[in-house]
C-alpha cells in the first residue's frame, strides 16, 4: 500500500517512509540552481505546482477549456495552460496513466509519474516542466529512476520525453533514451542517498 502526504510531499509503502526520486536527485538540481535566490525558486515552484493540477483536471475532464480562477490569473498560469491545450490538440498519443504515483520497498523509492501514454504499441512516459530553462542531463536522470518504477510494476520498456510548457503560450516536447549513463548516475545517487540515511541514523 503505497500512501502519498501531498502537504509534506512524503510518501509511505506500508506505514513506512521512502525517498521519492526528487530527494534522490537533489543534489544536481542544488548544484544547476546554486545561483538562483530562493525566493525565485519558491515561487516557480509554487506556479509550476498549480499548472501540473489544472493539466490534471483538464486531462481528466474535471476543468473546462475557459475556466480559470482569480488566484490562477494573478500567478500567470494563462499562457502555461495555453501551451498545455494547444499540446493536446496536436497529441497522437492515448493516454494510460495521470499522475500516477509509484513506490517501491524493493527498489528503494517512489515517485509519481506525470504521464504515461501509449502510441503505436509503444509507451511514452512524460515529464511536464514548466520552468524558464530545464537541464536535459539533469532529467535523463530522473528519468532512469521512474523507468525502473515502471518496469518493476508494468514489465515493460518505455520512451521518455520531456513536455516544456512556457509562458507565452508555445511548447517543446524532447525525446530522450534510456542512456546507461543516466541509470550509472542514478544509481550512484540512490547509493549515497541511502548512506546519508544510515549516517544520520
């Protein structure tokens, strides 16, 4: 049983608590986001928190195509939900899972997916991001990790890619592959993720 706190962005597999993917991979984004003020950080954050769940309750039908709140208006979110529809207009792919969240015990971690589609027989897992600049390195890595959720759960292979939404309304959909390098780097991080765990205890 896996249960998610969305307020402290934990996540349990039977009581217990696990890492998610972030946690694991934090250390390349402090070091990408080293010179950013924190304030900045926060606040894309924030902004890029509300667009994943209006994206969710479109894709989910819970969301009207012209519905959009005060305090969604004053984040400027407009232009990030244009470029979400206007992905959706042009998309060939049937969609599988929405922000499905995976874990587990015997890997070690969890983490939710954003998107899985599947197109031609093929699956197409999908990370949604919707900072000024992404670090492509940085989420071929994080990539590896949630493939490995995947192929635990589903027993198959996926192709992965990136949805980059921006403010203006336009979208970039990157493709990525499995590297070895990626699934090296991963690892390593999990390793001393999980020493820093027993060090501390």
């Amino acid at each position: 049983m896996i249960d998610f706190n969305s307020e402290t962005h934990q996540y349990f597999i039977d009581g217990k608590r696990y890492p998610c993917i972030s946690d694991i991979t934090s250390p390349l984004d402090l070091a990408y986001y080293s010179e950013v003020p924190s304030f900045v950080l926060n606040k894309a954050a924030a902004r890029g928190t509300l667009i994943h769940k209006m994206c969710e309750e479109i894709d989910l039908g819970k969301r009207s195509h012209i519905m959009m709140q005060d305090d969604e208006v004053e984040q400027g979110v407009e232009g990030y939900i244009d470029a979400y529809r206007e992905f959706l207009r042009h998309c060939p792919y049937d969609l599988m899972e929405c922000e499905q969240i995976y874990g587990s015990a015997s890997l070690g971690y969890c983490g939710t997916i954003d998107r899985l589609y599947e197109f031609n027989n093929e699956k197409i897992m999908v990370d949604i991001k919707t900072g000024s600049s992404i670090n492509l390195d940085n989420i071929a890595v994080k990539f590896a990790g949630y493939a490995n959720l995947i192929k635990e759960k589903h027993g198959f292979d996926t192709m992965n890619a990136v949805l980059h939404l921006r403010k203006d309304g336009t979208y970039s959909f990157i493709e990525f592959d499995n590297a070895e390098e990626a699934q090296q780097t991963f690892a390593e991080l999990l390793e001393q993720y999980n020493k820093g765990v027993a060090d501390y205890e």
